[in-house]
C-alpha cells in the first residue's frame, strides 16, 4: 500500500505562496501519472487541500477515481471550523492513520 501523508497545504519551507504552487503542481504531476496511491491522508494545514475553495481538488478527484481514498482528520477540521466545508473524501482520525502509516510499504511527503 502506497500512503500520501499530506501535514501542510505547502510544498517545502520558504515562501507560503511558492510553497503552496509547489504542492498543487506536485499534485497535478502525481494525477497525471500512473503512480498508484491507495490512500491520501490530510492533516493540520493539510486540510485546506480538501476543503471549500481548494486549488487541487480536480487533482485529488482524479487520485480518488484511479482508486485512492482520502481521508482528512476531523480534529483538524474541527479545530479549524471547516468540517462542513469537507469537499471530497472522509473524515477520519488519528488512529486510522497510525495504523495506515504502520502497514504502509510506501509513505510519501512532499511537505
């Protein structure tokens, strides 16, 4: 199983807006390709990719229909006001993605 563990809606550190094109281009790549993830994790600033007003939406839309689920952490929706803004995927929570994290063969985070 393959994991994208999404922690921030930015790529790298540095310059918010640079960072947050790097991650949309990322994704965009990562949706195009044939690279199959099994399932994409979105926590603490990660949650803004899956919420109301999301650049990447198309990107993660096209990731859920080669079969990814996508599951964002309701503690982080909560605590940012946006779990009636979830746009795609579940709400999830953190044991979850431990147990995701331990069984995966793959983690990837671009952040």
């Amino acid at each position: 199983m393959t994991f994208l563990y999404l922690n921030s809606d930015q790529m790298g550190r540095g310059d918010p807006a640079l960072g947050k094109k790097l991650l949309k281009s990322f994704l965009n790549e990562l949706a195009k390709s044939s690279i199959q993830i099994d399932v994409i994790g979105c926590v603490n600033s990660g949650i803004h990719l899956t919420t109301k007003g999301s650049e990447v939406l198309e990107a993660l839309q096209t990731l859920q229909d080669k079969g990814a689920k996508i599951a964002t952490c309701g503690t982080c929706l909560d605590f940012h006001g946006k779990r009636a803004e979830l746009m795609i995927g579940e709400i999830g929570a953190m044991d979850q993605t431990v147990g995701i994290m331990y069984a995966a063969e793959k983690v990837i985070r671009p952040n």
